[in-house]
C-alpha cells in the first residue's frame, strides 16, 4: 500500500463518494464536506446508466471501458451490503420510424454493436406501450438507488475506514491551498490533498476560476398506475424506470436557462406531454422534483489537478451519466494522488479549460 495520505473532498455527491469510496478502499484517511443539497444531481437522480444514448441512438464515449468499471466497482467484495442499491436491467428503446428500423436492422448486427443490443423487429406490450416499429433492448444497463447509495455508503465508510463526513458546506475563504489547511470552528483541518467534487458549483470555484460548467436542470415525476408493470426501463424521449409494485420514475427534462432550482408546472407538462405518447395506460403523479446536474461544452467530465497546488484537484462534470463515468474516472484521479500518472483522456482533462 502507498503511505497513507489524508485527502479533504469538497462535495459529498456521486462523484465524491465514488472517489472516497477508491481512497479508502486503497488505505488513505478521507474527510468529506458536503450539505447534501436536495436539488444537487446526485440526490435527485433516477440514476440510470445506459450506454445507447442521444437523439440518433449512438455508443457511448468508451463504453466498453466504463462498463467493465461499474461492474468491478459496484459489486467490489469489500463492499457488498451496497449492491442492494444497484438494479442492472434491460432498457427498451422504440424505434420512432421505419427509417430507424431500417438503420437498426443493420447497425445491431455490427461486432461494435452486436454485444451491446437486441433488435426487436415486432413491436412488443402493444396494449401498454406506444412502439409500432418494435425498437432495440440495450442490455448491460440498469440504475441505481443514488440517493440510498450515497448516503449508505458514507455510513459504510464512517463504519469501517478512517472516514468521516461533515454535513457543512466549506466557504472558499476557510481553505488555505498553499498551508493545506481548512479552517472550522476555531480549529484547521489539514490535509494532504483536496479534491473538489462539487457538481455544478463548481462554476464559483475561485481556485478553478476557467472550468466551463453549465448548470442543467432536469425534473422528474414519480407516478403510479393501476398495476400494469414494464419488465425494463423504457426510453423514449424519456425515460420510465420501475421502482416498486406500481411506481415508476419518469423523466427527465433538460432545461439550461431557469430561474430557479425548484420543480415547475412547466416541467411537468413537458414531461407528462412525452410521457402520453409513450404509454397507452392511464396514471397519476405522486411527486415531481427537480435537480442540477453540472454538464460541460463538450460534454465530457473533468479531471485535473491546480497548476500552482499540485495537491489541489478537480472532479466533476458528469453531467446526465453520473453513474455511467464516476466509477472509471474517480479510480484515475486517485490513482493520481498515489502518484502515479493515469492515462487520462484528452477530452477529459482539465487542461482544456486553462
């Protein structure tokens, strides 16, 4: 094992605790600051990982790569009371033309494609879905419980590594990078790296002054119907995800420009407009809510480290696919505090921002 570092994350999300989850896991002492947001993207994500995205249904950016990380890290053995949170399941997604088919009927016997799809060339639960062109299941897919997660596994950390969580939202003016303190309460926390993992706050980080990060809000619909049940998630403009006996979450919504960070009649009307051509079955909403999920230019996430505090760095911009990218990309940033120098792609570094 490397000599053990204490290293300070600012942000208690998907990303954070992705990180602190690799740096405990790895023998190092983490404290984490966050005051778990209620509108932060992590707290109020449906959490799916889909790896066939996107309005022409295309692969995702090392898609193989990420997949092979979410099933190590999620099911690790030393962590196993976590994965009642993780629901790998099938996602359906309906062709909406003749000319989608037609390119499906080729693309799904591709080798790059091949191993990630089912073509389905007969519309299937015609009395519940909304599919006359049948449509593609994407298979090595699922969501997870992210709220549950998150907050499990701060307890599961606090409960067996040097760990501990601090429900307080650090202000900039109370770290000091060149001393590698923090200061509370009349006390300093010292650390000997900090990492900042604060989703789309990290627009105001004064220490990142040129990170891109574009606030997207998106809000989501818990509704509940009459019994009939989808055995996957259904995408199709948006997606439906079955949570238990006769609810599922149904979003979401992209919205750059708002004025607040709260749920709006407007999201839900678009939502719910989506969601009628997608379903032939009658429901009622039961909750409506809304997050922020911190999206970048080239949509792609953000790793790096301060050029002046090399103990300094940055974790974020994982926009929609939180789930998808965080286990791969926080392994690289820990592997970089360790000291070694992780193969970090280039769309991902931080570097495109100096």
């Amino acid at each position: 094992m490397k000599d053990r570092k204490h290293i300070a994350i600012l942000g208690g999300g998907l990303a954070g605790t992705f990180l602190a989850l690799n740096l405990c896991r790895r023998g190092h002492q983490v404290t984490m600051m966050d005051d778990r947001n209620p509108n932060s993207a992590s707290r109020a994500a449906a959490g799916l990982y889909n790896v066939i995205t996107g309005r022409f249904g295309a692969k995702s950016w090392m898609a193989e790569t990420l997949l092979k990380e979410i099933n190590s890290f999620f099911f690790h053995d030393e962590w196993p009371d976590l994965n009642k949170y993780i629901h790998p399941e099938v996602i359906y997604r309906p062709f909406k033309t003749i000319e989608e088919y037609n390119k499906w009927t080729v693309r799904s016997a591709d080798p790059e494609y091949a191993h990630l799809v089912e073509f389905s060339e007969k519309p299937i639960y015609p009395n519940l879905i909304e599919n006359p062109f049948g449509g593609i299941k994407i298979l090595p897919c699922g969501w997870v419980e992210t709220r549950a997660f998150v907050d499990a596994a701060h307890e599961f950390m606090e409960s067996k590594y040097p760990f501990h969580f601090i429900p307080y939202r650090i202000a900039y003016d109370q770290i000091d990078l060149a001393n590698k303190t923090i200061s509370r309460d009349a006390t300093f926390i010292r650390f000997d790296h900090i990492v900042f993992a604060q989703g789309h706050f990290l627009t105001e980080n004064p220490f990142f002054p040129k990170i891109k990060v574009i606030p997207n809000k998106g809000e989501i619909l818990l509704i509940e119907t009459d019994g009939w049940k989808l055995p996957f998630t259904l995408s199709k403009k948006i997606y439906m995800v079955h949570r238990t006996k006769n609810r599922y979450v149904v979003g979401s919504n992209y919205q750059n420009r708002f004025e607040h960070p709260n749920p709006s009649p407007e999201g839900r009307e678009e939502i719910e407009f989506h969601l009628q051509k997608a379903i032939r079955q009658a429901y009622k909403v039961v909750d409506h809510w809304a997050g922020i999920r911190p999206t970048t230019p080239n949509r792609r996430p953000i790793i790096g480290t301060h050029a002046k505090y090399q103990h300094a760095h940055v974790l974020g911009g994982f926009g929609t696919k939180g789930i998808l990218l965080g286990p791969y990309f926080s392994g690289l940033l820990a592997d970089r505090i360790e000291g070694s120098s992780p193969d970090i792609p280039e769309e991902a570094k931080l570097d495109r921002f100096l």
